[in-house]
C-alpha cells in the first residue's frame, strides 16, 4: 500500500544531542513537508521541499536541518540548538503543482522528548 | 495574515448523539477548505474538501457545510461513535502560483463517552 512511514515512533533524547526523524513516502509525491505540533495549537511548518536537492524554511525552521537527496526521503534532524524541541513530529507529502487540490497525506508522527 | 479559527476548543457529548464543530477563516485567495480528522498519537486524515461553488458535502455521518460569504464552514457529525473521539482540523489553503499554502487551525478534540 502506498503511504509515508515516519520513524522512530517514539524518541528520547538527552540534552545537547541531536536525533534525526525518518520520513519515506512510496507515493510518487513531488512535495514533502515536516510539521511540529504541540498541545493546544495547530501545525507549524518548520521546512518544506518542494522537488529533490531544494528545500525552503518554514516558520519555525531554527535549530533544525533536512536533506532530499531522493524523491521519497525527508529525513528531519533536530540539533542541539533547537530550544524547546519536545513535540510531535508529522511529516507530509502531495503532489506538486497542485494535483489532488493540495491534500496533504500524513504519516503516524513520531513523539521527541528531551529528557 | 491568514487565520483559521476553530471553536469550540473541546466537546463533549454522549454516545448517539449529534454535534456540530465551526471554522472561521480569513484565507486569501481562498481555494478550498478541508476537514481532517485526528486520533490521538496518529496522523490526521482528511474527511472532506470544499471548494468555492460547494455548500454542502456529506462523507458517511460526517456533513460539511461552506459559506464562502461569510467565510465559516461547519462539520456535522450525526449519530456519533466511541470511535469519533478525536481532534478534528480545519484547513484553508490558499492558491499561490499553481500551489496550495495551507493554514491550519488548532482543532476542535472531541470526546464521545458512551
């Protein structure tokens, strides 16, 4: 079945470490998004790629990094300078261009927390 | 800026029963507004989509309404279920050069107790 599968599930991290979040979509999507959620508030972009070897900020895009070196891989890497980085991770996929209107097909998330 | 508020911020109803959940929005260039649904700990799911000309659309007990007039949009749950219990966002997106810029709300979680 076609779909992103988001990896680890669950993350515990030390302070001061960095961790990288797998993201892998089989859905021939051209766009892939990471989205942090946190209780009480609605998805924030923190970056986006829109085609393979490019990606632009988001709106919370300080203290973390991504790479698409390959159509179907966003991994995102949360650094140590990333301040409050306990949350829930969505990553996301559509296609480009605006086919299917801009539906945004998530993965199951994976939860960071900072100990 | 563009926003999505939702209201109410949480529900809670019985079994069976029927609820009602509201969007507001100042999106523009308004191109549809999508309903997702999310269970605790999982990924959001989109239940409908709307677009401008639409007023009404129906997804099992799930109705979605659109005033593109007023700017709101409501999603009626009928006969609700154990398995309702989630929180349900509202996204509007945008158009921006043959793309979609999507503004999420903060959703509405909703507790069916049976």
């Amino acid at each position: 079945d076609g779909g992103i599968t988001q990896s680890p599930k669950y993350l515990f991290r030390k302070e001061g470490q960095n961790v990288t979040l797998s993201c892998e979509q089989n859905l021939n999507h051209d766009a892939m998004y990471w989205y942090r959620q946190d209780p009480g508030q609605g998805l924030r972009l923190i970056y986006y790629s829109q085609i393979v070897n490019d990606f632009q900020k988001g709106d919370i895009a300080e203290g973390y990094s991504v790479s698409r070196e390959k159509k179907e891989s966003f991994p995102l890497t949360v650094t140590s300078a990333q301040k409050n980085p306990t949350a829930f991770y969505l990553c996301a996929s559509n296609r480009r261009g605006g086919g299917d209107t801009g539906e945004l097909f998530f993965g199951e998330g994976s939860r960071l927390t900072v100990l | 800026k563009n926003q999505v508020e939702q209201s109410p911020q949480s529900l809670i109803i019985l079994e069976g029963k029927n609820c009602t959940l509201q969007c507001n929005y100042t999106v523009s260039p308004f191109s549809n507004l999508r309903w997702y649904k999310q269970d605790t700990g999982r990924g959001p799911v989109s239940l409908t989509i709307m677009t401008f000309s639409e007023n009404t659309k129906s997804n099992g007990r799930y109705t979605a309404t659109l005033d593109a007039d007023t700017k709101q949009s409501s999603l009626h749950i009928t006969a609700s279920q154990l398995s309702d219990s989630a929180s349900y966002i509202c996204v509007v997106s945008a158009a921006s050069g043959g793309s979609y810029i999507p503004t999420f709300g903060r959703g509405t979680s909703l507790i069916v107790h049976p």
